[in-house]
C-alpha cells in the first residue's frame, strides 16, 4: 500500500490514502495500548464526506493501487 491506492474498509466506505503506514500513538510508551499492542495507521481522504481520518492498515483492503 503506497499514497494515492485507493481503499475500502468493510463497510464499503472508500478513501485515498494520503500517508504511509505508521505506528499508533497508542501503542508507543505512554499510549492506551503500550506495551500490548502493535498496529499501523494511514490517514485517509473519504471520498463520500470529503474529509479525512486516520484507518488502522488491517481494517481495509486496498481496491486500485495508485501508478
């Protein structure tokens, strides 16, 4: 998964990723889920509501892999 892939989330919202994966905050020192947890998140732009979020990378697929 790279910038620009666009992706869908089993709910069947769709969104353009916008950054690389990247460690939760939630799972450094001092984070809700430190030190049992380890995920990645992306933020996203949602194409329907046109705004943008932050997905955790094992809770979507990636639909078009952007050129």
């Amino acid at each position: 998964m790279k910038v620009g892939d666009l992706v869908v989330d089993p709910l069947g919202e769709t969104a353009i990723i916008l950054s690389e994966p990247h460690l939760s905050e939630d799972c450094m020192p001092d984070g809700e889920g430190y030190p049992d947890e380890t995920y990645y998140v992306v933020d996203v732009w949602l194409t329907q509501f046109g705004c943008k979020e932050s997905w955790i990378t094992d809770d979507f697929e990636v639909f078009s892999e952007a050129r």
